[in-house]
C-alpha cells in the first residue's frame, strides 16, 4: 500500500536583493506612536506611497512600532514593524509582478530641546514635541505575492 505525500503550505518564492529604505534621519513632530510616525515614514520608503499611482500600495500598508523588548534587539531603540505590497518593475517600468516587502527598522531617539524667544520671557512656548529618528537598522524581506 503506498502512501501519497500530503502538500505542505506553499513554499515563499524570496526575493533579493530587498531594498525598502536608505537610512535617514527622520524629523517627527508630535507623539511617539505608530500612527504618526507612519505619516512621516511613508516619504523615505523606496516605493511610492503617497501619491495618486501608489494609492493602492498605501492600503496594504502596515506597521507597528514599540521599544525593543525582545532578544537581540537594542532596549532603548524605536522599532517600527510592517509590510507593504509593491510592484516590481523591469528596465521600462512594466510591472512583471507584486511583492510583499516585510520591513523592521531600529530607530535612536533623540529628543531635542526647542527653544524660542518666549521661553526667556519665562512664557510657556507653544513648540510641539520635535523628536529626531536616526535610522540605525533596516532589515527586509521580499517575497512574491
């Protein structure tokens, strides 16, 4: 009596190189959360997110950001998490197919002091939190979808 194999989950077709951002400094105006930190980073991603034709990319668009807490992460670092759908294009920009990009970026956090003329006048400015992101880690993953 043979038996016949049982098929697995379908196996991920990986794709390399995987480039989803150089490493910016990035300045962040407001809180320190997913939210608002996904408006600013969606300008530094290699593919198009923000306007009219990368619309559709934007909807698939994920992310999660938290303090390093886990195993071979930096405590004091800001990882953001996600993936994203994108087009990969040939020579010509004709799209040959779409790839998931999963991405975890390192952020250092550095908050910087503002200071105007009203903080000497001993009144309270009224400077929002400015906070500067320096990339210190990219790391990214691109499969077919």
């Amino acid at each position: 009596m043979s038996s016949t194999p049982k098929a697995g989950p379908p196996q991920r077709v990986v794709v390399v190189p995987c480039h989803v951002m150089d490493m910016p400094e990035i300045r962040l105006v407001g809180g320190l959360d997913s939210k608002n930190v996904a408006g600013v980073l969606l300008d530094y991603f290699v593919d198009d997110l923000k306007t009219k034709g990368g619309l559709a990319n934007r909807d698939t668009f994920t992310l999660n950001c938290y303090w390093g807490n886990n195993v071979g992460e930096v405590r004091n670092y800001y990882y953001c998490v996600g993936k994203y759908k994108a087009p990969q294009t040939d020579d010509t920009g004709k799209i040959e197919r779409f790839l998931w990009k999963e991405f975890k970026i390192g952020f250092d956090v550095d908050n910087r002091i503002v200071v105007d003329d009203s903080d000497r006048s001993g009144l309270k400015p009224s400077v929002p939190d400015v906070r500067y992101l320096k990339t210190k880690s990219v790391d990214a993953e691109c499969y077919v979808v």
